[in-house]
C-alpha cells in the first residue's frame, strides 16, 4: 500500500480510548450531545487528559485521512458542536 502524502492522527492514546468509548456507549454520546465537559466527561470514566490535549487532537483528526466516527459527523453535521469541549 502507498500512504504516502496521506495524514493520520497521533493523538495520545488516552484520547484515542476515550474516542472509541464515545462511540461505542449511546450514553456517553447522549452526555456529549447535552454539552458536557469532554474533560470532565472524560475523567468520569477513567481517561485522563488536559483540554489542551483535547483541542489538539481534535484539530490532527480533523486534519486527517483517518476520518470521523458517525457519531462525530452526527455532531459536526447537526451544527450540535462543542467547540470549546473539542467537537466543531
């Protein structure tokens, strides 16, 4: 395979795990939705990580081939983005 000129997310892997519990726990993505504190959110259920850390990984995801769960599209497409929590 050729990845060359392709770009993939190298956000720290407490990020990268609470980034698949979003996906996978339709309550943790009901919190997200109603607004929560993606930190706060985060540190509930075990991920530690600074919401600076949180910015930047959003930014290197977006930047990305990786490309957006559903539900993150859902939220950027639904115009329901949390800028200051991560999601826009």
């Amino acid at each position: 395979m050729n990845f060359a000129g392709r770009k993939w997310v190298k956000m720290n892997e407490t990020l990268i795990n609470f980034r698949k519990a979003v996906a996978d726990s339709t309550d943790l993505q009901e919190k997200v939705k109603a607004g929560a504190d993606l930190v706060a959110l985060g540190k509930g259920n075990g991920y530690e990580f600074t919401q600076e850390e949180l910015e930047s990984g959003w930014k290197e995801l977006q930047e990305s081939d990786e490309g957006l769960t559903d539900f993150e599209l859902d939220m950027v497409a639904g115009g329901k983005g949390h800028h200051a929590s991560g999601f826009s």
